[in-house]
C-alpha cells in the first residue's frame, strides 16, 4: 500500500507472482479492511492486509484468515492442520 505502480509491479516481477496484486496507492483498502488491533503502531493507512489463503482444487476457500498481531500464528498451525487435511484427501 501507499506505492506506485511501478513499485508494485517490480515487487511482483521479482517475486514471479502469477496472480493480480491490488495497488492500494493511496491507503484507502488498508484503512477500510485491516483488523482493528492490527499492528496498533502503525497509522491506519500503512497496516499491511496479510492474509492467508487456500484454495481447493475445485475453487472452494477451504480457509482464510487475516493478519491479526494480537494473536499472530507465527508457526501457522491452523493453516497447516487444513492444508494437510486436504492433501490428505486426495
């Protein structure tokens, strides 16, 4: 957020994203959706919107989650749990 286009897309190119990444130029995304009591410190318009996310092979959300840094999964255990369960189903 709060970059430029080029910024953004040499930030995408250096990573090979192979999906769209939204330009939130001016912070208006971060300010409306970001967890309230995400990253306190930082102003509203400059709190990052992290999320996790698994998508099925038939397209479903299997899950979904939103960076939360008062209770951060730094080992993302349900993550793993869900993704190993349908690996598993397979």
């Amino acid at each position: 957020m709060k970059e430029t286009k080029e910024q953004t897309t040499e930030y995408a190119q250096r990573w090979k994203f192979t999906f769209p990444v939204l330009l939130d130029s001016e912070g208006k995304v971060a300010t409306h959706y970001a967890p309230p009591d995400a990253l306190p410190d930082l102003p509203r318009d400059q709190v990052p919107i992290a999320s996790n996310l698994i998508i099925d092979p038939d397209g479903k959300i299997q899950f979904y989650s939103l960076l939360d840094s008062a209770n951060f999964d730094a080992r993302l255990i349900r993550l793993t749990d869900v993704l190993e369960k349908l690996v598993n189903r397979r």
